[in-house]
C-alpha cells in the first residue's frame, strides 16, 4: 500500500479547516470505493495563526486517530461549542487517513510552513495544498492516476482563469511571470499553483536545496522534473480572507527574482557603464566647445538634472546590490526556517 502525504499550510484558517477536511475526506471515501492501495497522511502546519487554527488542527487529528483506533476514548481537546468544533464533529473520516499537526512559535511564512511539511513527509508521493479549498481536492484521483500510469515525477496544477480577482493584482502577476520566465533559469508557468503531486525523488531534490530565502514555484522549476500540467477553472475561498496584501505579493515577487537571478545586477552594472560613458562624452563636449568657442558653459539647471538623475541611478544600483548582499548575510546566518512549539509527531524536529 502506498502512502500519500497532504501538506497544508495554514495562517487563520479556522473557517476553512472543518471545510476543507470535509470535502477531502469526502474525496477519499470515493476513491476507497475503487481501491484500497492507498492511505493517506494530511500534515496540518500552522504557521503561528492567532485565531482557533490550531485548536481545530487538534480536533481533527484527534478524530481522524479515533477512526484508527476505535478503543481510544480520550475526550477532544476542542470539545467547545463553537461553530468550528461542530464542523469537524460533522465530518466523516476514512479509516486510511490520518492527520498530524505541527504548530509554529510564530508567523514563519507559508516558505517555511511547506518546508516543514517535505521535512516531515513520509509518503511514497507528496502534495501541498490550500487549506482554503482553492485547491480542489476532486483533482487528487486524478494526479494520483497520472503518476501511476504515465511516466511524470509530477503533476501540477496552474489555474486559466483569475475569475473573482482584481484586475490590476491579475495584471501584476502576469506581467512577473513574463519577467522571471525571462531572466532566470527557472520555469515558472503563469497562474501555477503550489498544489502539485510529487514523487519522493522530487521531494528528496526539494530538501536538499536548503536554502533560507525559498521561493517554491522557482525551485519547482529549477530542480528539472517532468511535469505535467492539469488546468482548471479558479474557485473562490470557501471561508476567510485571503492573507496575501498586493505590497505582500510585491515583496513575494522580488524576493523571488533575486533568489533565481543575476540579471538586476548586470542590469545596474549596464547601467553604471552607460552613465560613464555618457558624463565622460558631455566633459569631452563641454571641453571642445569652450577652446573653439571661448564662451562659458550655459545651462546650469539642466546640469543639476542630469547630477541628480545620475545620482538617483547610483542609489537605485546599490539598492539593488544591497538587496543580494542583505540576501547573502540572512543565508550565511544560517537561523532555523523554522521553530516548532507543538506537534503530535513523536520524533520531530522542534528547530530546522
């Protein structure tokens, strides 16, 4: 029987949980009606939520353990009456699935939160997935089906429409995708998702880039699996907000270019090359024109322009080197991705 391992990050996503748990478990119960070769691991990573996302991570697993051991009678730690609680309570577990939880010290980001979801992943083939049910799980028979049968390492989901988002992120986003696909080495696909099933060699390749500054879509790329691609139409949240701010998805954006490219810093070194060149060409005009024609240099406010375009070019460049240089110090630190306070994974590690 093979195991399949489920990461989900989560930030405040106690609306969705019960939801999300629902609608797998529903999924899964179909597929046990096909077959049996499969059991299911569903790694809930709380990435320091500050809402009840780790009291309903608790019930979940906690029922999904009663599934698995009927004798175990230990009450809920979540036996409250909120209408969270009473969501997990109506769920329906498949005895082949089990959740586990690992709780974070704090906000690490949804990088670290997928990081430690491949560290702790056990299963022969390993997905990510939103707990916010962005990421159908009707789609999972049929990667699974795919890995199975056809000779891919991964299957990958990208959506092909934006329905439901605002038109200038929609036009942002596209307009990166175009640019990082340009200057970097990594095959980032327009409107890719995180949700994607892998082989346990992709996710071998996945851990041993351990860098700290991670952008996923572009070590996706990078590692250099075959992939194939299923599209489908996007779906709204079906409970909370989204945690993503356009100046969240902007630093997102960067962090990614600077993490797969050089280009910035040739395009500043171009760019320091061309403005020499240019003062050196106007010092030489300047020069020539006063021997031959003996009168004083005129246009001083346009001098003071060009001194301070020059000028707003130069701290322009070294933003940008020292965004590389600031990139460099964070990894030469070497600081854990992230800390665990809480888990029900017996042999964790509680910092990596």
């Amino acid at each position: 029987m093979k195991k399949i391992s489920l990461i989900i990050p989560c930030y405040n996503e106690a609306p969705a949980l019960p939801l999300f748990a629902k609608e797998l478990n529903k999924v899964i119960t179909q597929m046990n009606k096909e077959t049996h070769d499969y059991s299911f691991e569903v790694l809930l990573i709380d990435d320091g939520s500050t809402d009840e996302t780790k009291d309903v991570m608790k019930d979940l697993c906690h029922r999904s353990n009663l599934c698995e051991n009927p004798s175990d009678a230990r009450p809920s730690a979540t036996d409250k009456t909120t209408s969270n609680k009473t969501a997990v309570s109506d769920a329906s577990f498949p005895e082949n699935i089990a959740y586990k939880y690992i709780s974070f010290s704090r906000n690490f980001g949804k990088e670290a939160a997928m990081y430690a979801g491949f560290s702790n992943a056990s299963g022969d083939y390993v997905a990510v997935m939103d707990a916010d049910l962005q990421d159908p799980p009707t789609l999972l028979p049929e990667m699974i089906h795919i890995l199975e049968t056809e000779d891919y390492e991964s299957v990958a989901t990208r959506r092909v429409t934006r329905k439901g988002e605002p038109p200038i992120r929609s036009f942002f986003t596209r307009q990166f995708y175009k640019l990082i696909n340009k200057i970097s080495d990594a095959n980032v696909v327009d409107g890719a998702r995180d949700f994607r099933l892998m082989k346990r060699e992709m996710v071998d390749a996945i851990l041993a880039m351990s860098e700290y500054n991670r952008f996923s879509k572009g070590i996706f790329g990078w590692i250099g699996f075959k992939t194939k691609w299923i599209e489908f139409e996007n779906i709204n949240r079906i409970a909370g907000e989204t945690k993503w701010s356009f100046f969240g998805l902007f630093k997102y954006a960067v962090n990614g270019i600077i993490n797969f490219s050089e280009t910035p810093m040739s395009v500043a070194s171009g760019f320091g090359i061309f403005c020499t060149i240019l003062s050196f060409a106007m010092l030489l005009f300047f020069f020539i024109r006063k021997l031959i024609f003996g009168d004083p240099v005129a246009g001083w406010p346009s001098l003071v322009c060009i001194i301070l375009f020059i000028a707003g070019l130069q701290f322009l460049c070294m933003g940008i080197m020292g965004k590389y240089i600031a990139k460099t110090y964070t990894e030469v630190k070497e600081r854990p991705h992230y800390i665990v306070s809480d888990s029900d994974i017996e042999d964790i590690k509680k910092i990596k």
